[in-house]
C-alpha cells in the first residue's frame, strides 16, 4: 500500500537529525534583577566580578518559575524574598551562539537584603550605578552627561545620512537625556541604554559589531550577554513601581528613620526628594507607625524609629494608592 502524502509529511516531521534537533531546541535560563538598598546606596547582586547577574536553569523539581527562582536566591543570599515580579522573556544571540541551541532569559525583579543576619556584607553585591553612572540625579544633573554623552549624542546624530534622521535623531536624544529643555524621566533607563547601544556608546554594542567612532567613549561598566539590558529594565520597572505601590518597604530592616527611608527612595530613583513634602506623604498615606524607639547610631542627633503597617501596606497594594515621588 502506497503511504498517503499526510503519513510522509508526519514521518518527515519526526525524522530529524540530532544536528536539527539540537538547532530546534531552546534552552531557558532565570535571570534575577535582585537589589537591596544599603548605606543609602542602590545594589544589585552579581557574578563572576560584577560581570553578569545571578543566573541559572529553571529546575523541574519546583511548580513554577517564580518557586524556582525563589529557592536559589533564598539558597545563594540566606533571605527570603518579598516582592518579586517577572519583567521580560530575553532572545540573547550571542549566548545562543555559546550553546549551540536558542537560548532565551526569563528575567525576575526581586527584592532582598545584602546584608546576613550577622550584619556582614555578602559577596556579589554592586552598585547599580557603576552600570548606570548617568542615571544618577541625587546632585543634580552628572556631569558626564554634559560633558561627554551630550557631544557624543550630538556627533552621532549629525552622522546621520540625511538631514531629515539627523533632526529625527536629535530629537529623540533630547526626549530620552533630558536636553534642550526636555524633562528627564527617571523611567527612561531601557530607552537611554539601547539608545546609546545605537550610537555605539557601550561595549555590548561594539561587541555586537555596531559601527562606531574609534573616539567615542565607551560609558558604564559592561556585563556579558545581554545582562545589562536586563538590569536596565529591572531598575525602570522598580522605579516606576515606588510611585505607586510600598514595595519600598521590602527593603527596608524592621525599624527604620524617616531620613533612612527617604535615602533609599532616593537611591531607587536616582532624584532627591524635598525633606518636607516627603515626610507629609508618608504621613498621608499613613503606612508607618512610631515604635516608641529612637535611633542610638551615627553622631548626630537621635531620630524616631518607624515600622511600617503591614495591613495597611495591605490595603495600599489592593487599592493601588500612590507613593509617589516629590521632587526638590
């Protein structure tokens, strides 16, 4: 009996190679963004010196990617995790290229603490602003923005090949830095990193063989792969989240100062906060309560301690009301 062509096409289908099958198959890696804020200083956990964020295969052993990404960071830094959100699904080529097969990140934010129950540092943990230098606004605008992101924009986009793109252009520098009398948006951390990645101002692009000027500097500290797209993504959706939901208070230890809690506000968002209006937010809200403590640390004057209402924070979470940003 002649085989009927659907019986040849299902036989086809299933009749790879190994070399196809292995071309077709995907690889899927968690991705965690974890951050903790400490000494006013935003921080990220990292690997292989700074070089890469936490990263590992998703286990079978664990009903979700959330579980399983909630033991190996409760198993690598010894504190369990509070809030935790899935940003994106990553395509990296140049790690697909390493193994050989499509390899894809499921990318976590996450919230911790860098410090152990001991109070002792843990290794790993940088500054979010190595990466990032020019998102940081706590003193105003960096210098480094005017000094050398602004020229190697405006080169850039002169380079264009017409008039018309090079304005395009230019534009859209302005909207995403904050020049030209454009405000700048704290929530704009994708959009700068893959702008600059565009005009061949970091090493993931050179190494991706963007073309660019030989002069051109190469800002922030780089990471393999495609980590520092992820970090960037990570860092814009908790600075959007802080506007809206306490998540803040993840961070924070068990009692804390007002001042303590504005620093770290601050740290997330890369913007100082007036004293005053801050402190009538929170009092608005209603989320923190005295503890009948004062602060005995540092030199300077002791300062009431706070905790925060966790069934407050409850209600705050379901009815989404703000916490947003005042600025100075």
């Amino acid at each position: 009996m002649t085989p009927s062509a659907a019986a040849m096409n299902a036989f086809a289908s299933t009749a790879l190679s190994a070399a196809e099958r292995e071309q077709h198959s995907v690889q899927a890696d968690l991705v965690a963004v974890l951050v903790a804020v400490t000494g006013g200083q935003p921080r990220i956990l990292t690997t292989q010196g700074g070089d890469a964020l936490p990263a590992g295969p998703f286990t079978a052993n664990h009903r979700s990617l959330q579980a399983s990404l909630r033991a190996w960071v409760e198993t690598q830094t010894h504190h369990p995790l509070g809030f935790v959100e899935q940003l994106y699904t990553f395509a990296d080529r140049d790690r697909s290229q390493e193994v050989g097969m499509r390899a894809i990140s499921i990318s976590y934010l996450a919230l911790t603490r860098e410090l152990d129950n001991a109070g002792d540092a843990q290794p790993g943990w940088q500054d979010w602003y190595r990466y990032f230098p020019w998102e940081d606004w706590r003193n105003g605008a960096p210098a480094l923005l005017s000094q050398c992101i602004a020229p190697a924009l405006r080169a850039w986009s002169d380079g264009a090949p017409e008039k018309v793109a090079a304005s395009a252009r230019w534009e859209r520098v302005s909207v995403t830095f904050g020049l030209e009398g454009c405000d700048w948006n704290e929530e704009l951390v994708l959009q700068r990193y893959e702008l600059l990645f565009e005009a061949g101002l970091v090493a993931e692009a050179r190494r991706d063989g963007v073309a660019a000027s030989a002069d051109r500097p190469l800002l922030g500290l780089a990471m393999r792969n495609d980590h520092r797209r992820i970090l960037a993504t990570g860092m814009a959706r908790l600075r959007a989240k802080i506007k809206y939901r306490p998540v803040v208070y993840e961070l924070m230890a068990d009692s804390f100062s007002l001042l303590q809690l504005q620093q770290t506000v601050e740290a997330l968002a890369g913007r100082s906060l007036h004293k005053q209006n801050f402190r009538r937010l929170i009092e608005q809200q209603a989320l923190v309560e005295d503890t009948g403590h004062m602060s005995t640390a540092g030199a300077g004057r002791p300062a009431k301690l706070f905790r925060f209402r966790r069934n407050v924070l409850m209600e705050r979470a379901i009815a989404g009301n703000k916490l947003p940003l005042a600025r100075s």
